[in-house]
C-alpha cells in the first residue's frame, strides 16, 4: 500500500459536487483532505501550546 495515495470511490454526489465547482473527483478529494489536516494539524498545535504553558516550569527545568 503506498502511504502516498488515497483511494476514494467517486460517488455521484462527489462528481457532481466536483462538476459544479469546475474541478476533477481527484482535485476535490485532494482539497477536503488538505483542509482536515490543515485544521488537524491547528488543533494538534493548540493543545500542545496549552500543555505547555500548564508544564512550562517542569519544561524549564529540564531545560527544553
């Protein structure tokens, strides 16, 4: 299995979804997934800052 493909049935709604915005099953699929990383990888960073601060003496301490 290559980690670097997604394999996604193009459902009617999915092409006709992709057909009304001008784009390819493929594009649209690549756009949705790049939006849920991207706000994955928001919430992943926000809740490490928040752990953070909550052990920032214990970080300092052991000098990170």
């Amino acid at each position: 299995m290559d980690r670097d493909t997604v394999t996604l049935p193009v459902t009617p709604d999915l092409a006709d979804l992709a057909d009304a915005r001008g784009l390819g099953a493929d594009e649209l699929a690549a756009e949705a997934v790049r939006r849920y990383v991207d706000g994955e990888a928001t919430r992943v960073r926000i809740q490490a800052m928040r752990l953070a601060k909550r052990h920032q003496r214990l970080l300092e301490r052991l000098g990170a």
